[in-house]
C-alpha cells in the first residue's frame, strides 16, 4: 500500500512537471478541421491553375513567368491567407476551449516559447518564398513552405506534445520529396497541409481528446 502510495505521488508529480514546461492544450479537432480548410483551399488553387493554364506544364512548374501575372498571384494569395486565417482562428477558438477545460492558462511562459519557436521558421520560411518568387523560382515556393513548416513544427515540438515532431518531420520529408517533382507541388502542398493534418489531428483528438 505504502509503495503504491509513492508510485502515485511520483506520477503526479511527473504529470505537473510535465504541464509546467509543456503546453498541452493543442485540439486535434483544430487539425482536422485546418486539413479540410487546405484540401478546399488547393482545390480552388487547382481549379484557377487549370483555367489559367490547363496543359502547359511548364507554366505549373512555375516556369512560366506569365503565369504569375497580377490576377493570378492575387488569387493563390487570397486562398493561402483565406486557409491560413480560418485554420488560425479555428485552432485559437477550440485550444482556448480545450484549455479553459483543462483549467491551463493559454498564454503563459510555456505557451509564450511554443510561438516564439514556431514562428521563427514559419518567418523565414516566409520571406524565403518572396526571395523565390522574386527571382522566378515559383515552383519550389510549394516545397519550400512544407519543409519551413516542418521545421518549425519540430522547433517547438519540445514545448508541446511530442507528436508534433513527428508530423513536422513528415512535413520535411513530403517537401523534400516534392523538390524532385516540381510542377506538381499543389499536389503536395495538399498531402502536407491537408492530408497529413487531418491525420495527425485525429491521432491527437483519439489520443489526448477524447473524454
């Protein structure tokens, strides 16, 4: 009795070091719901691409400097940031929800690292796809977001649950893979950012969610 009594302080104790220096109020529903968000989101990109270029294949390998003209670099914009902001929203509303349940504070010194490390990536990786699109390199701005993504999905992983490093690394892994197939990174910007989200958030709400 005594033993197990010990086992039980040490547990929680374990479990409050692990809430002070994680935050675990992440959703995998957000997840899901952002990988719908992207798979609308490239159908649309898909659908404007094809109009604009239906059999050119130059022109989706991001060749075709026509192809980034005003109207069509101000459509795939306003789809990316539309995915983006809804995604955003979506994952603020139920890790807000998720984290009043859970009585963890959102916005504390754990919470205030885990978008520290996100965002670095995610703005470099950022800046770095303007510098592509500036020099002409448009095809690889679908791979080069995946891997920056990746990247900071792995660089804050340590402040969250550890699957997030595993989903950052398949990131890396699909954008990497997509460098060789350049003209069809929507298809993999897709993969990524819809499939592999879906996925993973479903791993999450099964895991951590359900009550």
């Amino acid at each position: 009795m005594e033993a197990n009594k010990y086992l039980n302080d040490i547990t929680e104790i374990k479990n409050i070091m692990n809430r002070s220096s994680r935050f675990i109020s992440l959703s995998g529903l957000s997840g899901i719901l952002a990988g719908i968000y992207a798979l609308i989101g490239a159908s649309l990109a898909y659908v404007r691409l094809k109009d604009f270029s239906p059999t050119n294949y130059d022109g989706f390998a991001g060749r075709n400097s026509a192809l980034w003209d005003t109207a069509l670099s101000k459509d795939l914009t306003l789809i990316a940031l539309a995915v983006l902001v809804m995604a955003a929203i979506t994952g603020f509303v139920m890790t807000l929800k998720k984290s009043k349940k859970s009585g963890e504070k959102i916005w504390d010194s754990t919470s205030k690292r885990l978008v520290y490390n996100f965002l670095i990536p995610l703005v470099v990786g950022g800046l770095f796809c303007l510098v592509l699109m500036q020099h002409g390199a448009a095809g690889l701005v679908a791979p080069a977001t995946l891997i920056f993504y990746g990247l900071a999905c792995v660089n804050a992983s340590k402040y969250t649950m550890g699957d997030v490093r595993y989903m950052g690394l398949a990131f890396i892994l699909i954008g990497l893979i997509s460098t060789q197939f350049i003209g069809y990174g929507l298809y993999f910007w897709a993969l990524g950012f819809g499939v592999c989200h879906i996925l993973y958030g479903a791993l999450m709400y099964y895991k951590y969610d359900r009550d």
